[in-house]
C-alpha cells in the first residue's frame, strides 16, 4: 500500500483524508478518491479550528504508528480535508507500523 505513504530518508509523508467533528477519534483505513489517489481516512472529533483538528490528527497518529507527537507534523493541506502527515523516524519501522495499521 505504498500509495498511502512516501518513504523518505528521515521517515515517511502520510497521505491522509481528514474528517473533523466526528464522534470519536479513529482511523477507518483507506479510501481512493476521484482522481485515484489513496489516503488513510481519518476521524477526529476536534473542530476546523486554529488548527485543533490538524493538531488531533497528530496526535492520533502518533499514538497508531507508536511515535512521540513530536514526530509527526501536517507539511500540506493544513486547511484541507487531504493532507500531508510527515512521520520522523526510520522508514523501514515506520512503513511496516503503517502497513499493519491498515492490515496488510
């Protein structure tokens, strides 16, 4: 499933579709969007606000991929429902901590 991530020297960038003002916090795995791009669909129950929802979805993350919140940072879409999650840390662990996030 690499079309969700891009190995980097220094980790990877996560592609995600974030939906905030939801229920609970989770991640529902991975959807293909129109244009056939795949991203981890995420749920965050923090507002579009001041970057409370970009700062959740950190969170969430780092917790599902077994990083310090530190680790992870949104690098694009800051104020799009797509973005990009840059995760620091060694890409190997990094790719299968999100291969088995998504069960494969």
């Amino acid at each position: 499933m690499s079309e969700i991530f891009k190995a980097r020297p220094d980790g990877i960038d996560l592609f995600v579709r974030l939906t905030p003002k939801a229920a609970l916090d989770r991640i529902e795995g991975i959807e293909t969007a129109a244009d056939g791009r795949s991203h981890l669909k995420a749920r965050v129950r923090a507002v579009p606000e001041n970057g409370a929802a970009n700062q959740a979805l950190e969170r969430l993350m780092a917790k599902a991929l077994g990083v310090p919140v530190s680790a992870v940072s949104v690098v694009a879409g800051g104020t799009s429902r797509l973005k990009t999650l840059r995760v620091v840390g060694e890409p190997r662990t990094l790719t299968k901590s999100v291969e088995a996030l998504i069960g494969n």
